[in-house]
C-alpha cells in the first residue's frame, strides 16, 4: 500500500493522518517523505483493528501522533524501540468520551500494548510473542 495523503485508510482515517505531530509540526514535511519508503500495512491494520473500531464506539478520535522517523521519535524523546517507529502505535485523544472511558474498555479486550496519560492514550499494535503492557503511563 503505498503512502498518499488523501487516501483512505478507513471511513475516518486518512493516510495522511499518519504523520502528523503535534509537539513537532515542522517535522511532518519530513516524515511524509520518510513514510513514502515505508509500507502502510502495520498503519493499515493498526487503523482497521484498533482506531476505527474506537471511532464507532466512542466518537471523534484526534491523532497526536503515529508513525515517527528516526528523527522524529529522537526529537520527541520518544524510547528507541517504540512501535511508532513502523507506525503501528498511535497516540490519540477522544474528546467526547475522554481516554479514561477508551482505556477501561480497550483494557479487557486490546492484544497489543495500552499506555493512558493524563491527555491521551497510546494504543500499539499486539507483538509476536510478547505479553502486551496495559498500564498508566507516568507523563502526559
Ligand atoms: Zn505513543
């Protein structure tokens, strides 16, 4: 699947929302370009298993942040083994149900790692043969 920006990836999510930063928006143009050699397909199910599915539940759902490059995730702080690297983690705020609400629920039936911060909640896609963290995070 190759990366467009106006591309569906779902009813409410379009490829262009994968690169996005709210704390680094100078970096998307970058990331873009980045995203071009990457394939969709971790974004794809990740928006499919997990982002559409919350949408129909719970409402608007904001992307924060999703895949990152290299350079992004360095410019964020971001842990070097995250899942945002290959845009099968995404951070996201629910302002009609708030994360808390997303959270409790996803906690019983999410495969892949959970993390609610006080603003938002990172949902990652499950990984062979790890046991997925639910937990709170300890920054928002
Ligand atoms: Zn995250």
């Amino acid at each position: 699947m190759k990366f467009d920006i106006d591309t569906d990836l779902t009813p409410h999510f379009k490829m262009g929302e994968v690169c996005v930063s709210q704390t680094k928006p100078g970096m998307v143009g970058q990331c873009r370009e980045d995203m071009k050699r990457c394939d969709m397909n971790r974004a794809y199910l990740l928006a499919v298993m997990g982002l559409e599915p919350i949408r129909e539940r719970f409402g608007l759902v904001l992307v924060t942040s999703w895949y990152r490059s290299k350079e992004l995730n360095a410019a964020v702080g971001g842990s070097a083994t995250t899942q945002h690297l290959y845009g099968e983690a995404a951070d996201i705020v629910v302002p009609d149900a708030g994360v808390l609400a997303v959270y409790k629920y996803l906690d019983k039936v999410w495969p892949g790692e959970l993390i609610l911060y006080s603003k938002h909640l990172h949902i990652a896609l499950p990984r062979w043969g790890v046991k997925p963290d639910h937990m709170i995070g300890t920054y928002s």
